[in-house]
C-alpha cells in the first residue's frame, strides 16, 4: 500500500527517551492529514458520543457506539472501555461516521463480570498492556483474513490477562486488567513523566528490555499526543515485568530496521467496519495493520514477534481460573 510505505518513508526518528527499562522513539513528521475528526473521549464528554452495549443482555464480542457529531469519531485498537456489562477493549482502529450508529468488535478485558454498573460506557488512560494486545492483535488480524470477522481470540485475551495479573501481583475478583494499572500506578506515572511529545512527533517506536518492538503512528500530532500516555504505560506494563530482563536502552539502528521490515511487508486490504480500509501487515518477524482514510493512514501500528508474546504457553484452549493459573506458573517458573 502506497500510502503506508509513504508514510513511513518519511519519517524521521528522533532521540529516544530510555527509562526502566522502556526505550520510546519518536517519530516526526511535519505532514499532516486535513482528516476533521473527534476522539471517542471528547465525544463522550462532550455527549456527542454513546457507547453501550448491543441489547439488554449484551454480546461479549460487540458494543454500539452512537456518533451524535456532525463529523467521524476515532476509536484507537486497544483503547479501553469501562462499565456497562463488563470491561472491553477495541479490537482495531475505527473511524464512525457521524450522525451514525455502528457495531464494533471488541474483546472482553474484565473475565468475571456480566452485570451492570452503569448504563454505557467511558473511557480511561489506559490501553490494553502491549504484550496482550499483539496477542490480541495478531488473532484478529487471522480472522479479517479467514473469516472477514474482527473476532479476537477471547479465551486467549482472558488468558494474557490471567498471566500478567499473576506476574505482577495485581488479582482482582472480577479478572478486570485495570487492576494491573491500577495496582502500578505510581510506577506507570513515572514512564508518563519520563516520555514528552515533541512538537512533530506523530507516532513513537517502543522497545521493551531490548527485545520487543512496537509502533503506533498517527495522522496527526494531537492525536499522538492525546494518546502517547496511553501508550507508555501500556508498554511500560510489559518494562515493569520484564525489567529483570535488562535495563539496557536499544539502538536507533534497530528501531530502523523495525520500520523498515515492516514497509517491506506484504499487505492485504479489507473494507473497514466504518470509514475507510483496514490494511493489514505481514512482514519478517513483525505483524502490523493500519486504517486507511481517504488515501491517508489514519493508525499504522505494529508490533514483533506477535508469538513470543505468549511466552511458553501451549496451544490449550481450556483455562483454569486465576489461582490454578497463579500455581501453574508458580511451578513452571521455579522448575
């Protein structure tokens, strides 16, 4: 695809910023999109958006967003979503049209809940942690080419979610992943203070411990800067786990190569749930995917290695629940 080849030909990477672990890249870029949109949050403060649930009962794998705006409404993969029935997050990148209501793929990031706590839902400063969501990614990117659905791997989502809550003694009655953050605030604050935007900055190139890549590139600099928070404690959920790995900050010349594997991939065009396409991105050692907008990409993310983020885990599709799963990999871990 011309556009996301251009995109990221011109890019230029800017000094990175290293903390604990977690080495964030700048992508800058002068050019710009015209692409007049509002973000989910400032639909919903401004009760210009309604997210809720399909029905009274609910559907796991959908909710209804409601664009009440005279102009489209971005939601960004990952993005969580809070209340309602239980906890999701958006399976990829949508631009709603306005004056529209639309069904959109998401994927369940609260396990043990399926009551009410509020009639729709809001969103937060999070996004789903950067290991699960390349795992989350990766299965939905396999189903827009199977099937020509946006399902995730739900069990597989549970299950990351599971893990993580072991590893970082974050448990929560309902399975919620917010409580990972939560029970890491301060130290997920930290990542946010340590990592600015700069004014040209479109996306960032994060590594975590040296090993794992990810990149989120946007269309325009305030919205890489209304989400680059997201982002870092996303990424920095994974740095604070792994930290033991290495405090070790990775070259320029390996975030290069990350792009440039990814450009050199073979791409695969689907028509969007709402505006545009969605593009996705098989390439060496690195999967990826992007909207793309009236011959702009709106969201180019990617992610290496999309397996490795499971780990050793094998291929069982039948989950134990949190404290069989907590002394499984209590055993595995001092075997």
């Amino acid at each position: 695809m011309n556009q996301i080849t251009t995109a990221i030909a011109g890019l230029e990477i800017g000094e990175p910023t290293f903390c604990g672990g977690l080495t964030v890249f700048p992508l800058l870029s002068r050019e710009t999109s015209d692409l007049d949109y509002l973000l989910l949050g400032e639909g919903l403060r401004n009760d210009l958006v309604t997210v809720r649930e399909v029905s009274m009962g609910g559907s796991v794998p959908d909710v209804e967003v409601e664009n009440r705006a005279d102009r489209p409404a971005l939601i960004v993969d990952g993005e969580e979503l809070v209340g309602a029935k239980q906890n999701r997050v958006a399976n990829l990148t949508l631009l709603l049209p306005a004056w529209k209501t639309t069904i959109i793929p998401v994927s369940c990031v609260e396990q043990g809940r399926w009551s009410y706590d509020s009639p729709g839902f809001r969103v937060t400063d999070r996004m789903q942690f950067a290991s699960g969501r390349a795992e989350r990614y990766a299965s939905v990117q396999q189903s827009m080419r199977s099937e020509g659905t946006r399902r995730s791997d739900q069990s597989r989502v549970w299950s990351s979610i599971d893990d993580k809550a072991v590893a970082m003694d974050a448990p929560s009655e309902t399975g919620a992943m917010s409580e990972i953050f939560e029970r890491h605030a301060k130290a997920l604050d930290d990542y946010v203070r340590a990592v600015e935007a700069a004014p040209d900055q479109l996306g960032a190139i994060f590594s975590v411990a040296g090993g794992s890549y990810g990149l989120d590139l946007f269309d325009r600099h305030d919205t890489l800067a209304a989400f680059l928070p997201r982002l870092v404690r996303s990424y920095g959920v994974d740095a604070l786990e792994r930290r033991a790995d290495g405090d070790k900050a990775v070259p320029a010349s390996a975030a290069r190569d990350f792009l440039d594997r990814l450009s050199a991939g073979a791409f695969d065009d689907h028509p969007a749930v709402g505006l545009g396409r969605d593009v996705g991105i098989v390439a060496d050692r690195a999967i990826g995917g992007a909207l793309v907008v009236d011959e702009t990409t709106v969201h180019l993310t990617g992610f290496s290695n999309p397996r490795a983020a499971r780990g050793d885990r094998d291929g069982e599709r039948v989950y134990a629940n949190y404290h069989q799963r907590r002394d499984a990999l209590r055993r595995r871990h001092a075997s």
